[in-house]
C-alpha cells in the first residue's frame, strides 16, 4: 500500500473527500475513499448487470406467448415452491445485513453466523431453483421446447447463476475474513458482496412478479 | 451549493458513521424485512386468488414489486437521498432508465410488429 502519501495524486477531483477540513487523519481519509470507489464502481458493474438481467426480461415479455403449442406458465408454475424459494432469498438478505453489521461492530461472530445462514438459504434456494428445472425438464418442458421456455431458461437460470456466483463468493469472504481478519482491502470486497446480495434479491422480486406470479395468472 | 456538495460521499450499501449502533442497524434491518415480506404476501394473495378485479392484476403486481424495490434499496442497501448519497443515486437513476427503454421498447415495438404480421401458423403455411 503505497498511495497513502500520494493521495492527491490517485485522487485528483476529491472524488471521496471531506472538503479539506477535517479531523480524520489523511491515511484515514485515504482508506475512506478508496472504500467509496471501489463500492461506486461495484455499483455502477450491478446496474449494468441490471441492465443485462432487463434484456432477458425484455425477451421474455416479448415471448411468454411464443408457446409453439406446448405448456405456458399456467400449466408449469409451482407457486409454493416460488413462495419457499422468495423466503429463502428474502431471509438471506436480511442474514448477509447482519453479518453487515458484524462487521462494522467488529463482531465475528455475528459476521460468520450472519454469512453462514445466508450460505445455507442461498443453498436451499439453489435446490429448490434445481428440482424445478429438472422437474420441467422430466415433463419436456425444457428450454428447446418453445421460445417461451427458451426465454424463462434463460431468465432464470441467468439468475440461478449469479445466486451460484454469489455463494462462492461468500465462502470465500469469510475464509479471508478468517485468514487476514478485518483489513480494509478484505472489507471492501465484504462491501461489494453485500451489494451483490442484495442486488440479486431485488432482481428476484422483479423475477417472482413478472415471470411466475404473472405467468400463473394468465 | 459548494458548501453541501462538498460533503464526502458514501459507498452505496454503507451506512453515515455516526448511524452505527447495533440495535439501530438490526431495527432497520428488520423494519425493512416486514415490510418486504409484507409486500411479497400480498403479491402473492393478490394473484393466487379472486380478490382483486382480474384484468388489474398485473399492474397491481408490477407496483407491488417497484414498492418492494424501493423497500429493498432504503433499508438493505441503505440508498438515501441525502448529500452523501447523489451519486449513487444519479448512478440509479441512469440505469433505471436505461432497463426501462429496453424494456418498454421492446414490448411496444414488438406489439406492433406482431399486429402487422400475419399469425405464426398462417406464416408457416405458406413457407410450405
């Protein structure tokens, strides 16, 4: 870390700063804004991510009739699975908020309990994700059947794959919380996990209410 | 002007320091964990059964899921509209915009083509 003393340098729009009055030391100052980039840039990658997620949800808008004659969402649809599946996701956001909170109170246990229950619903929501396309699949309504299906295997699954992405990703935050403790680098990746979670769940509440409770209705 | 703008900024995700008191970061954790289990039953009350009038349901869905959004971005992602938080919320503001044009413009669009074109099957027919 040698941009302690060069800040100004690295920094030339005080992007992070404090108006040049403060008590904060300048490493401190340093450290503060270099947090604020690297969670602003992980903002700005979930947005475009967002944008990516608003495409396949645009395909699929435009293809939920495209059934070529096969099963719509009326027929496919399992809504109580949708609904343990919503609990899962819903419940390990507010789990990785207060393994959040573990952190700023430099508490590890609340830090690993709070990452480790969210590992577990994480998990189960990947099962259940799991035994609903196969289950499709077993009643060829896989994604070749239509374009219906091809767009709702890719919505989903697309998502099921960020979900996937995102529990690797906090198995390895809590090793390195494990193995370095609570440096400013290894928090600023906790930061950008956290934002990820919570992004993928918002993602899932446009999923839940376009795709499967709008499908179920139609 | 300056003297506000010149107030340091904040990760999204991250909450103001001086916030940071357990109880405090638990209550808005929870508060906002009712409210999206709250809007996440109605969603579902609202579209497994005869309650609502049936044309209106999936208007009523999408402004449940756009309020539960909101409930998710406020409590868990602790967006805010204060100083320290205009540019994650300008951020924000430009993708919402940008997934709304791609999606609304491609329902219209393709709504059109599919009244300009003949029905799939008859298309098919005369391929043959």
């Amino acid at each position: 870390m040698s941009g302690h003393h060069s800040t100004a340098g690295m920094d030339p729009n005080h992007i992070g700063h404090a108006g040049g009055s403060g008590p904060p030391s300048h490493a401190a100052r340093a450290a503060g804004s270099k947090r604020v980039i690297a969670g602003y840039g992980f903002w700005i990658f979930l947005l475009s991510d967002i944008i990516m997620f608003a495409a396949f949800f645009a395909s699929y808008a435009v293809l939920t009739d495209a059934t070529a004659k096969g099963p719509s969402g009326r027929d496919l649809f399992d809504l109580h699975g949708v609904a343990w599946e919503t609990a899962c996701l819903l419940l390990s956001s507010f789990t990785s908020g207060i393994a959040t909170i573990g952190v700023w109170a430099r508490r590890k246990s609340w830090f690993y309990g709070g990452m480790a229950v969210t590992f577990v619903l994480g998990a189960t929501f990947l099962g259940l994700e799991l035994r609903e396309f196969t289950s499709l699949v077993a009643r060829d309504a896989g994604p070749s059947r239509s374009a219906f299906l091809s767009a709702f295997f890719t919505l989903v699954g697309c998502h099921g794959l960020h979900v996937t992405a995102g529990l690797l990703w906090l198995l390895t935050m809590m090793a390195q919380v494990w193995a370095k403790g609570f440096r400013p680098d290894i928090l600023r990746r906790v930061l950008c996990f956290s934002l990820f979670w919570h992004a993928l769940d918002i993602v899932w509440v446009a999923l839940f209410s376009v795709v499967y409770l709008m499908g179920a209705g139609r | 002007m300056s003297e506000h703008a010149r107030q340091a900024d904040i990760a999204p995700g991250d909450e103001p320091i001086d916030d940071r008191e357990i109880a405090k970061g638990v209550r808005g954790y929870l508060i906002g964990l009712g409210l999206a289990t709250l809007l996440t039953v109605v969603s579902f009350v609202v579209a497994g059964t005869g309650w609502v009038w049936a044309p209106s349901i999936p208007i009523a869905l999408a402004v449940l899921a756009v309020a539960q959004m909101g409930v998710h971005l406020v409590f868990f992602l602790h967006i805010t509209t204060g100083p320290d938080n205009v540019n994650n919320v300008m951020a924000l503001a430009f993708g919402v915009l940008i997934v709304f044009l791609v999606i609304a413009g491609s329902l219209w669009i393709v709504s059109h083509l599919n009244q300009n074109m003949l029905p799939m099957d008859q298309i098919m027919q005369m391929q043959r």
